[in-house]
C-alpha cells in the first residue's frame, strides 16, 4: 500500500494523488500502531507471571560491604583534611545564628542519625527526642526524618558493589548527588541551618568571612589543602566534610562476618529471616550490600500529621528512596516522616499494603509499586524478619566527640 502511494505521487503530481499518498500511510502507521504494541504486552505479561520468582531471585541480592571506601577524583583523603572535616561537624559556626551545627541532628550517641521523627534546627535546643524549639518560635520543623551518616558513603551501591562517590544518591528524595554537593544544603535550608537573618545567597559568603577570621581554621584549612592560594572557600569547606562522613561506616555486622564465611556469626532465626526477608518480596528493593536499591518507590506511607502540606516525594509523583536497613537500631522513628516508631509498626503497615490491600487515600492505585503488589508477608514472618534485621547493626564506628571547637561555641550546637 505504502508503495502504491508512493508510486502515485512520482506518476502523478497532481492535490488527489498527494492526499491519497497521505491517507494510505496514516492507514497503514496506524494500523502498524494498534498491532504490535498489544502483542509485545502479551509477550510481557505471559512473561512475567512465569518469571516472576527469577525476577524476585535475581533482585535479592546481598552482599557484605567492601573494606575501602571510594573518594572522588579530586577529593583525595588526607588525615588533615578529615579532622577538619570532623571540626566543621560539630561547629555551629557554620550556622545563621551559630546555634546548629551538623552533629545537632547527626550525633554519633544516637548513630549519627536522630531519635525524633521530624528534625528541629534553628531555634531548638536540647537533643534527641527532648529537643524543643524555644519560645517565640516562627521556625517550621524539617519536614523529613534525620537519616544516618553511617555508610551514606556507600550510597548509590548496586548489586555487584559498584558505585560512583561523585554521583552517589543523597537524601530521601535523593535531590542531591555525592557527599560533596550534599553537605552545603544544610547550611542553605532556613529551619535547619541558615535561619532568617541571611538570605540563601549571603550565607555561604557569610560562613566563609567568618572562618577566615578564626586563625586556628585558616591555619587547619591551609594544612589540609596545600599549595592553594585561597584555601578557604565553599568548595573546600563541603569537600572536608565530605572526607570526613566518609570515614563514618560500619563495614562488619554480625551479617557481613556471616557472608564473608563465618557460618555461626548469625543464629540460626536470624538465618531463617533472612531467608523469609526474600521470600516475601523484601530484598526486591532492600538489595544489594548497602540492603537499598537506591531507588523511588511509592508505597503510600500515612501522612505525618506534625506536617501542614502533604509531603509528596520524588517529582511529587509520591515515590521515596529505599531506606537502607543497616543499624535500623539507630534509625528509628522510621520512614521519610519518621511516622513509625517501631519496626514492629513498619512490618504491620507492610502487611496491610502487601499485594495491593491497602492503600492511603492520596495516592491512586496505579500509582503504587508494582513490587508492593508481589509482596507476601504474613504475620507467622514478622517475627523471624525482625531477628535477621538485627544481624545488620553494627556499633564498631568513630564516636569521638571533639572536646571544644575552633570557633569556641558549644560543641554540636545547642543541645542542653
Ligand atoms: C536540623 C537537623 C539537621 C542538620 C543540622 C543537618 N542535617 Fe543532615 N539530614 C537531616 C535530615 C532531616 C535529612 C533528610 C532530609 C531529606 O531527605 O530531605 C538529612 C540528610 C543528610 C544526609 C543524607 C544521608 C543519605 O543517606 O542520603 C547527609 C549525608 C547529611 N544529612 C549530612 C549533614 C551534614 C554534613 C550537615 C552539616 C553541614 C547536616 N547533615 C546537618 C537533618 C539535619
Ligand atoms: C517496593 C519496594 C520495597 C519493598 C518490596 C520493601 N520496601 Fe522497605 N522501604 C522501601 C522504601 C521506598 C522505603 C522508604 C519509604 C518512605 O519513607 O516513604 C522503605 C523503608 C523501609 C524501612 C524503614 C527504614 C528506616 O530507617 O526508616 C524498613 C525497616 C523497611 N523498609 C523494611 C522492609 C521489609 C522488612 C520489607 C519486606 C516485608 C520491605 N521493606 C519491602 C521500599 C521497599
């Protein structure tokens, strides 16, 4: 057909033969359309049904975390540079109104993570759970839950323990890329360190003024960036940071001593969990070393009701990043809005959305998680899943708190 009209239109030029020419190939596009998508979805579906196990045997997998960590290319490790990484932690000087430092919310007591649901910055003092905001107070909570820095230089490991440190997957709604670019957002977000008195274009400038008129930091930045004409900058400031969180992780739980061949460092309930974890469709997501996918799901999580808006994730299309489940002993109140405080309570929110369930009233069904559908949890599972998820912490990391900072404010912030 397509030739016929082809052909018409070198024999005869004429407006009729052109628009029969037009007229046969939108025929023929559209019956080539309507044809052969419907059976590729076939081919699909038949498919899937029968390789559904492989799928879900091919996605579950686990490995123990490597020994090294990678660094960027042009953020070399240097002992000088990683104690001046650990100074800034903990240095609220880096704040709006010197009042929050990174280790406010990332503590190494409570596993650099936090025991509340929603973070409180500036205006707050006290920690943990017992911090408040102090009165009058016109600063919002930061709207998700602190996670932990222990292993975030893993972040973006695949299946086959490959990742790239200067493209690694930051926050729940993973908007920032590497340990580098992420570490300056803080300083940027009004309730968590900058406060109202400088703008999100002063404060940067306005940090690195002040470090500059602290001798101890221009003589602590000059060691441990040699040879550089200016050494105290932004750039500088994030990549010191960025060298110390990456010495922040924990490499040898009872689990990783157990698949690097010690067969009795795990008991043997913890061995049938974790044999249930992928039975039931856990590892789909929970994969790899890092027991992430690093990937968005939407799963429908309850609303934190502490919240005015609706918190809508990734593209606000609802999805989250796959939480690692390493030292979940440190991470809880759970999930990007801390709505759960226990993992007993996570478990029973997976029983009630496992194969399509339930389901929260924002969220249309086909925008769940297709492998929210093929998850299979029964109550009989909770149990056994609990104990394996236990193997996975790990307390052996850095805890030293410096004993005072350059700047000489209250080391990590206001947290009597
Ligand atoms: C007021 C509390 C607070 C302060 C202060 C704070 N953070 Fe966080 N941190 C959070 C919260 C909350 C998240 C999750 C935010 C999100 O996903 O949107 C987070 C996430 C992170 C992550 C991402 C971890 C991951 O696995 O993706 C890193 C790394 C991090 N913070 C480092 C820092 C550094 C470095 C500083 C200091 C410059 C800092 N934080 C200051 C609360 C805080
Ligand atoms: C479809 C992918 C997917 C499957 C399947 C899945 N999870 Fe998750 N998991 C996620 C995502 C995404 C989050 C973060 C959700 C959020 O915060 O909104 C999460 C969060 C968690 C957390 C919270 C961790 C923290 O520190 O806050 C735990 C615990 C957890 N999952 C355990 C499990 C268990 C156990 C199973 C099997 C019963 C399971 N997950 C199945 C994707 C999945």
């Amino acid at each position: 057909m397509f030739m016929l009209g082809f052909l018409c239109l070198l024999s005869d030029k004429s407006m009729i033969a052109q628009t029969w020419f037009l007229i046969v190939c939108f025929a023929f596009t559209t019956l080539f359309y309507q044809c052969s998508p419907k059976k590729e979805t076939e081919v699909k579906s038949a498919n899937e049904n029968s390789s559904r196990e492989a799928t879900i045997h091919k996605l579950s997998i686990h490995h123990a975390l490597p020994n090294d960590v990678k660094v960027p290319a042009d953020n070399p490790r240097t002992p000088e540079k990683i104690e001046l990484g650990r100074l800034l932690f903990y240095d609220p000087v880096l704040s709006g109104n010197k009042d929050v430092a990174c280790a406010t919310c990332h503590h190494p007591s409570n596993g650099y993570a936090e025991y509340r649901d929603l973070s409180i910055g500036v205006n707050g003092r006290g920690f943990g759970s017992s911090r408040e905001f102090n009165k009058p107070n016109d600063i919002p909570f930061v709207k998700r839950n602190a996670q932990t820095i222990l292993n975030s230089a893993f972040n973006g490991m695949d299946i086959y323990n490959d990742y790239d440190p200067e493209n690694a997957p930051m926050f729940w709604d993973v908007r920032s890329k590497s340990l580098e670019s992420q570490s300056l957002e803080p300083l940027l977000a009004m309730e968590e360190m900058r406060g109202k008195r400088f703008t999100k274009e002063e404060i940067l400038a306005e940090v690195t003024r002040r470090l500059k008129n602290i001798p101890e930091y221009v003589s602590l930045f000059e060691e441990a960036f040699i040879n550089e004409q200016e050494p105290i900058n932004t750039e500088n400031l994030a990549k010191a940071m960025a060298a110390f969180e990456r010495t922040l992780i924990t490499n040898n739980s009872r689990f990783d001593q157990y698949l690097k061949g010690d067969s009795e460092a795990i008991s043997l309930s913890e061995k049938e969990g974790f044999k249930v974890f992928n039975e039931a469709g856990c590892g789909n997501c929970h994969n790899g070393a890092m027991f992430s996918d690093f990937k968005p799901h939407v799963l429908g999580v309850p609303t934190n009701p502490k919240l005015s808006t609706f918190d809508k994730g990734i593209g606000e299309e609802y999805g989250f990043r796959t939480a690692s489940l390493r030292n979940l002993r440190f991470t809880a109140p759970y999930m990007h809005n801390g709505q759960f405080n226990t993992l007993k309570e996570v478990l029973e929110f997976y029983e009630d959305i496992a194969g399509g369930k339930e389901k929260h009233p924002e969220v249309k069904k086909d925008q769940y998680d297709p492998l929210i559908n093929d998850l299979r949890l029964l109550v009989k599972d909770m149990g056994p899943i609990l104990s394996f998820l236990n193997s996975l912490n790990d307390e052996d990391f850095d805890k030293k708190v410096p004993h005072r900072v350059p700047s000489g404010l209250p080391v990590g912030g206001n947290l009597k």
